[in-house]
C-alpha cells in the first residue's frame, strides 16, 4: 500500500507506477483540485484521520481511464479535458499562486473565454458516430467532478465500469460565459447545446490539435484521440 499525500496531479504522475507495482493506494487529500478525493470521500478528513485511515481500512477495486493520444498511452485517474477545459487546465498552472481550489479555475476561465474558440470534432462513441461540427470541449470523466469540485458529471460513478462524456457545442464568448454558473452549480446538462454520454470506448478527431490534460496535468496537443475504460484496475481505500 502507498499513502499518497497530494491531489490530481500528483496521483496522476504516480498511477504509472501504482499499476505496475499493483499498488493499493491511499489518498491524504493536499492538493489544489481534489477531486479524487471527493469521489473516494476522504477530500473533508484532517490530515491525521486521512492517515489512520489510508494505513487501515481495507481497499475495494476502482476503474481508471486511458488515453491514446500523438505521444503514447496514459492512464488517468479523474478526468480527461480535451479542448476549452483542457486550456483552462494549463492556464490555471500559471495562476498567482495565492489563488486556489476552484477560484484559480474560475480566474483561468475568464482568462479563456477572453480568446474563446472552437474546435471542429468527430466524436464516436462504443463505435457509433455521435456529433461532428465545432465543440467547446468534449471531456471525460472517471469522477462526478472537476476542476476543484465542479460537478460536470454528476452521473459519474468511479466503480461502474465505464466513463463519462461530457461535451458542449457551439458557445461564443457571451453563451460560454452565461453556462460557467450552470456548470459550477451541475445545471449545465439542462442546457440544450450539452450532451452527456457513458461509454466504453471514446474516439475523438479533430481538424486542428485538440488540447488535452489528464487529471489537470496538460498533454501533448493530438489531432486523433482514444480513450478508453479500464474496469476494476486500480485498488484504493475509500469511505
């Protein structure tokens, strides 16, 4: 067992070698999103309790996501963003460094939606084609949240052996400023021009180089992009 104390982006560059080494991991909660840490609810727990809990409570088996992207495969174990919410990802790592949790995000999507644009997508999921046109963003999650606790998949559940499509479409910068309420507060699948999909296997093509970031951490910007579910992989101790 490995007690991790950190958020997303240090379990995310953790998980390679959690799975090779068949790693249970337990999560002490000090990151800025946390987002793992809400699904396996432990975000709330002091330190202290965090750590008596990781060392002995027993783990159950959670899924986990892969990507396959222009630079190989990465396994994720929160999100996948691909396109806006991708750059909102990497601008909030240049954030000012007194802001955190969810008011860093929301600084980076203003600074975003500042020089808004689309990105023209293919989606197929399970093999079926979905949409093609101009996209916001077409996410994945593996938690129901994101961001510092935006809860863009409310559905999303970390053991039910798939993974969870959100996608926006066409938004100019008013539209995608008006959705960001909708979004922090989970009313934004009410919206008529966002869809919500669970899946197996996602495939994404895209006209230009769709930014990408894997648990808040960005990745190497691909034109074709594969995401898929790995079931039961990853053992960790959760409440």
């Amino acid at each position: 067992r490995v007690v991790v104390a950190g958020g997303d982006g240090t379990l995310h560059r953790l998980l390679p070698f959690l799975l090779a080494g068949d790693h249970e991991l337990a999560l002490m909660p000090c990151g800025t999103g946390n987002d793992t840490a809400r699904a396996l609810g432990v975000h709330r727990l002091p330190w202290t309790e965090a750590l008596a809990w990781g060392l002995e409570a027993p783990a159950q088996r959670i899924d986990l996501g892969e990507v396959q992207h222009g630079s190989g495969r990465t396994p994720f174990i929160s999100s996948l963003c691909a396109g806006f919410d991708a750059a909102v990802g990497e601008r909030a790592l240049q954030a000012p460094a007194w802001l955190r949790g969810m008011p860093r995000y929301l600084w980076a999507t203003l600074a975003e939606i500042m020089a808004l644009r689309a990105f023209d997508l293919e989606v197929a999921v399970d093999g079926v084609a979905l949409h093609r046109g101009p996209v916001l963003f077409a996410s994945t999650l593996n938690t129901p949240s994101y961001g510092s606790g935006m809860p863009a998949a409310p559905m999303a559940r970390i053991d039910d052996g798939r993974l969870d499509l959100v996608m926006a479409g066409r938004f100019g910068p008013l539209g995608a400023l008006a959705m960001m309420p909708l979004l922090v507060t989970g009313l934004h699948l009410r919206h008529p021009r966002v869809r919500a999909k669970s899946f197996e296997t996602l495939a994404l093509r895209c006209a230009t180089a769709l930014p990408l970031a894997a648990d808040g951490e960005p990745l190497l910007p691909s034109r074709e992009v594969v995401v898929r579910t790995r079931p039961q992989a990853l053992a960790v101790v959760r409440r």
